[in-house]
C-alpha cells in the first residue's frame, strides 16, 4: 500500500479527476510533483513535495504551489494482524479562491469517498481481494506493498 500511494505519477490512471502528474524531481526519499485536477471546466496544476518515509511507514506531503492557501496531506500506514494493513489519511485545504472554495465544500465528502473507493480498487487490481473478513478494502492489504 505504501507503494501505491508513493507512486504519484501514476494517479492519472486510477484517480478521478486526475488529469495529469508529472514528477520534477526524484530524490532517495522526497519526491516533487505536479497534479492537475480537473472537475466540470475547472482545472488546476498544484506542486508538492512528498516526503516518503518508509521506516515509519508514513508519507507526508507539502504543498509548495497551486490554487490553495495551505494543503495538509498524511499517509500512516499501519501493519495488522494477517498482513492487512490499516491506513490513516488526513487532508485538509483551502483554495485562495473563494468560489472554488465554495465549490469544494459542496462536493468535498463525495470527492473523498471517491479518492479513497479508486484507491481501494486500484489495490484490488494490483494485490488481490483481501480477507473476506474484513468490509474495508483498505484495511487488508499489506503495508509494505
């Protein structure tokens, strides 16, 4: 799962509204990258730097340029019992713009909800269905992958 959100320039094919990620520069353990987003005629580039650590199992990312007043952004990855793997997000932003602002108020728990859902699908796709245990596709892959 680390391994899947760490690779940013692959978000294009499996995150909606993504529309395009370009890597600027790739160092041991910090990546810079551009995203650009687009929903119904609205389209924005925004720059991050993503700090990969992998011995805390945890991404952090810093938002460097874009539409937002500040964006906020964690990935801890937390290993369970029978090599699921538990995954706390947090995102918090928001947009210089006031209508933009507005705009992803109204839709922020459904654009989330369905973040998290391509996510869940894209591990699905890449390690298989885990345990029929748990409902959360997040919750049982493992962490290390």
């Amino acid at each position: 799962m680390f391994d899947l959100v760490a690779r940013v320039d692959r978000y294009p094919e499996f995150l909606p509204w993504c529309l395009g990620a370009r890597i600027r520069s790739r160092q041991e353990n910090v990546i810079v990258a551009d995203l650009i987003i687009g929903f119904r005629g609205i389209r924005e580039r925004f720059t991050s730097r993503v700090l990969l650590d992998r011995s805390q199992m945890r991404i952090d990312v810093a938002y460097l340029d874009g539409p937002f007043r500040y964006l906020n952004n964690h990935w801890i990855f937390n290993a369970r019992p029978n090599d699921a793997c538990e995954i706390d997000f947090f995102v918090d932003f928001e947009f210089r713009s006031r209508i933009l602002q507005r705009i992803m108020g109204l839709l922020f728990n459904e654009a989330i909800r369905r973040m998290v859902s391509a996510f869940e699908a894209r591990a699905a796709d890449l390690y298989g269905h885990g345990s029929a245990e748990h409902d959360d596709a997040e919750s049982v892959r493992p962490c290390n992958e």
